[in-house]
C-alpha cells in the first residue's frame, strides 16, 4: 500500500509541474496541479492523506512526499523573491507553505468530497490566485 500512495505523491508532482507550466506561474500552478490531481484520481489521493494502513516509514514514500512539500516550498521561495527581492525567513516560508498546502488541500477534500457542487461559480482558481497574493506578503 506504501507503493500506492508514493505513486500517488510522484504522479501529483507531475501534475503540479504540468499545471505551473500550463499557467505560466509557479505559485498558482501548485494549488491547481494538487486540485487537478485529487478530482483525476479521488480515491488515491483519499489513500494518500487518510490514516488507515498504510506503512509511512518506506523510504520511497518518505522521499516522494517531501519532493511534493519541497515543490510547494521552492515555489513560494522563487515567487517571494521575485516580489520582495530577498529572501523569505524561514519561519515565514514554513508559514506559508503550510497555509497554501492547507488551502489547496481543503479545496480538493471539498472539490472531491461533491461539497461544492452547489458552489459551482467558486472555482479553484478564483480560491488559490488571491491567496497566492496574500502568500507573498511580508
């Protein structure tokens, strides 16, 4: 089952990528590469963040799901110094990382979970593009 889920976090490190290319932008990219992911594969990502039997120690698994948080990571890093022209304290970068991964993945658990179809005009990007904004401020 530990293989499942570090597929899953190697195939959503795809997506993101794909998506950061797609948009032109890195930061966006990341919350719509993980919400893109969940509604393709529902019930893998369900595997990958639920609790239930799954070994967390494989080494595969460990790699595979901190290249995810690295991505996210490095993108805010790229995205803050371009804006402010130096580098983010690394307090600051681990806040942040932590709010956009947080908001992505409640979109997604909503996204898929069917929570939003009466929220149709509530797109993901129109969620995650003025977070980004709000992400990058010192």
């Amino acid at each position: 089952m530990a293989e499942v889920v570090a597929d899953g976090y190697e195939r959503m490190v795809d997506a993101i990528r794909a998506a950061q290319r797609d948009l032109g932008d890195c930061m966006l990219g990341c919350g719509i590469g993980y919400v893109n992911f969940a509604k393709n594969y529902p019930q893998h990502f369900r595997l990958m963040f639920g609790m239930g039997g799954v070994n967390r120690t494989l080494p595969r698994l460990l790699t595979s799901g901190e290249a995810t948080m690295q991505l996210l990571r490095q993108s805010i890093r790229t995205a803050w110094v371009a804006k402010n022209g130096a580098e983010p304290d690394s307090t600051v970068l681990e806040q942040r990382t932590f709010l956009a991964w947080s908001t992505a993945h409640g979109y997604a658990s909503l996204a898929i979970d069917r929570k939003l179809d009466e929220l149709s005009v509530v797109s993901a990007e129109s969620i995650l593009k003025p977070m980004a904004s709000f992400l990058l401020t010192p």
